[in-house]
C-alpha cells in the first residue's frame, strides 16, 4: 500500500518507498520522464542503471527536486 505524504520543507507531494537494501527513500508523487527509480512491488523500488531501458513509469528521489533537501539529509557513515 502506497505511503503518500506532503514534504514539510516545500509542500510538494510525495510517496515513501523502500530501496532494495531496505532504506526510505521520498519520491516525487508523479512519474518524470527521465527518472532513474522504478517501482518493483508494493513500496518497493531499485534504481536503473545509467544505460539501462525500462518502458513503465519512472520516479525521482525528491531529493533531487527539493530545494531544501539539505535539510532534510541524514549524515554518511563512515566504513
């Protein structure tokens, strides 16, 4: 079941997915055309490599839409 919200930074609407390595990751509600995240089952998505084809629907991270993302960020560990 799709999990929708509103970002709190920038109003935009979103939908809370789950990577395959079992990170949220907030997509911008409506497909675009040259995304790079697909949906591979419920709430479930992966990301196409860069020369990879897919004819379905495309998303983007709203990550990289918000223009307040920084804020929003949590910091990379350290291996």
């Amino acid at each position: 079941m799709p999990n929708y919200g509103i970002c709190r930074s920038c109003g935009a609407a979103i939908e809370w997915c789950r990577t395959e390595n079992g990170k949220n990751v907030p997509l911008d509600a409506d497909p675009f055309d040259d995304g790079n995240v697909v949906k591979i089952g419920r709430g479930l998505v992966r990301c196409l490599d860069k020369d990879e084809s897919y004819s379905g629907d495309r998303f983007v991270s709203h990550f990289a839409t918000c223009d307040f993302a920084h804020l929003h960020r949590k910091p990379r560990k350290l291996k």
